[in-house]
C-alpha cells in the first residue's frame, strides 16, 4: 500500500480488537476510509466493510482493497499488469513537466511511463478493473518517488528508490462479495447508512489529505490541473477548507456527523495531538452511551526529526516530541446516556 501519514497500519490490531468489542461481524461503516489499511483489515476478519472519503484516490483504494474481491478479479486484473509493465515511456507530457521537471517527486523517465501507463489505464471497460489498476500505478510511483511520505515537498537529492524503475504489482486484494466503496462527503454517507458499527478516523489538525496526497488525486482524476507553489499542488488545496481542518469548525463537523450515523457502536480513532482533547471528546460521546478508551503510544512521523534543519542543512531548532497517543474511544449507544 502507498505511504501514508495517516495510515493506521501499526494499530491494526487495537483497531479490530476495539470493533470486534462491539459485534464479532456483521457491518461497519468506514466513514474516512482514506489508505483503506483498516477497511482491508476489518474484511480480511471477516466484516463487510462500506468505506466513504470524499477524495478520488481514496476511492480507488477502497475499491480495490475494501470492495473488490479477489477471487473474481485476480485474473483480467494480472494480465492487465502485465500488459501495462510492457508500456514505453512518452516522450513528453504534462504530468511529467509538472512533477519531475518543475517539481522533482519522480525522475522524469518514470514520470513519463507514468503517464504512458494511467493513458492506458483510462481505455480498461470494466470501472472496478480500472480502479484496482490506478491503485496498482499510485503503489507502483510511491515506490520510486522522492519524498519523506508526502507530497508537501519533495526532496533536495533524489531519494535512492527514485532510480528504481516503474513496476506495477497485482494489489492484495481479499476475497469475498457484499462490501462497498463510496465517495462521498462524510455526513452525506453517514446519513445514507446503517450499520452496526461506524469506524471513524477524521482529519484532526490543519494538514489536509488533499494537499499532503495532491498528485494521488491528480493521477486518479487525469485533470491536467491549475497548480500553484514550489510543491505544484491542486489550486483547490488553499481555496477550500474543510472544516475537520478547523479548529473553531472541527467540533460542529463531529456533531453533526455523530448525528447522522444510525448505529448502535462508534469507534473514534484520534491523535492526542488535535484539535479536540481527550477531555472534550470523552465528554461529547458520554452523551450518547457508555464510552471507554483505549491509549495507544507510537512513533511520531519523521518530520519530527528532519524539519529542524534548514535547506542548508544547519540546525535551526529541537527535535520535538517522538512519540504520539492514539485514543480510541469505543461508544456504545446501546447503554443509554
């Protein structure tokens, strides 16, 4: 799977063991499906899984990895790999202008295959094919990218695996039918469903996923988008917030959306580092039902390290704090208030 800031890979475990708290099957409702690690997770253990995010790359992969199942695609989906990893490079085109001349996050022979391989990809049929071969592409450019995990900026010198070349690989999909993929705004989905679990892991800070994963984005619409800045981010990255992103509107976002979910269990996955502190969440979810928390310590991203040096390389300030919590809040409205 892509790297990803907020990938839930190292808590998978308490994340299931909080949802199977709750019902050992039956739905859950992935309400911020983004890199799709947890819905993947939660299917794997046998949940059908309905996973939403408003962002077109996080679709593909709730296609590929929550949605699609293996048994029926595994074939066309592997001769189509291989069919795409024979694809020569273009000579030039726009994605390869933006992303490895103005903006160096590829070398521009794999920018350029890049873009040979999504033109390619536009052409398959079948609609979730075609998702699981964009996920296939995104796994395939993360593995020769040069960044630091996002695309905030790229690196000074190419990053040793930018040399490697482009290969797509068949994704790991899990078998089995009934699970879906959605792309939708969180309270439009939430609204739209019932379950009896939500899983929720929303934005908690003023970093947008959008603007931390823009050339994901990019390469799942094939916009050929306005750009703006050194890091050739989507226009629309400064000109809408969202208000997960607020701290004076994150609070009203999570009310409304705890409002809309018709579901007996609420699984919360926050940072001890957001904008809402363990004091009001514990308080806001008390009253619906009985709520419990579960305190998970981890390694903080590497930004934590690095962004204490100058472009220069000198040192301009300490290193921060290392670790993070994740507080997961388990609500289970069946208790009363």
């Amino acid at each position: 799977m892509v790297k990803y800031l907020g990938s839930k890979r190292r808590l998978l475990s308490a994340i299931l063991s909080a949802v199977q708290s709750c019902a050992a099957s039956g739905e859950v409702l992935d309400v911020f499906s983004g890199s799709a690690r947890v819905g993947h997770h939660l299917k794997s253990a046998g949940y059908t899984v309905h996973a939403n995010d408003h962002l077109r790359f996080a679709y593909a992969l709730s296609r590929t990895y929550v949605e699609a199942d293996r048994d029926h695609l595994v074939g066309p989906v592997t001769e189509a790999v291989g069919r795409l990893n024979s694809i020569s490079p273009y000579d030039s085109h726009w994605f390869a202008l933006r992303y490895a001349d103005e903006g160096r996050y590829f070398k521009p022979e794999n920018a350029l295959r890049i873009a040979a391989v999504r033109d390619a990809i536009e052409n398959e049929h079948d609609p979730l094919v075609r998702d699981v071969l964009l996920t296939s592409l995104m796994e395939a450019a993360d593995r020769v990218d040069s960044t630091t995990g996002v695309q905030m900026a790229f690196l000074k010198q190419y990053a040793p695996r930018a040399s490697n070349d482009l290969e797509l690989r068949v994704p790991a999909m899990v078998a089995g039918v009934g699970s879906t993929a959605s792309c939708a705004d969180a309270v439009a989905f939430a609204g739209s469903r019932s379950g009896r679990i939500a899983y929720l892991d929303p934005p908690y800070n003023q970093h947008s996923y959008l603007g931390n994963y823009h050339i994901w984005e990019t390469l799942c619409r094939w916009d050929d988008p306005e750009v703006y800045g050194v890091a050739r981010k989507r226009t629309e990255v400064r000109e809408h917030s969202s208000d997960w992103n607020s701290k004076a509107r994150i609070a009203a976002a999570l009310d409304k959306l705890l409002s809309a979910l018709d579901t007996d269990y609420v699984v919360l996955s926050f940072n001890n580092e957001g904008y809402l502190d363990e004091e009001y969440l514990r308080s806001r979810l008390e009253q619906e039902g009985h709520v419990r928390v579960l305190t998970i310590p981890y390694k903080r991203y590497v930004g934590a390290k690095i962004g204490i040096y100058n472009p220069g390389g000198e040192r301009v300030g300490a290193v921060g704090a290392l670790e993070n919590q994740e507080l997961i809040y388990v609500l289970d409205r069946t208790k009363g208030q």
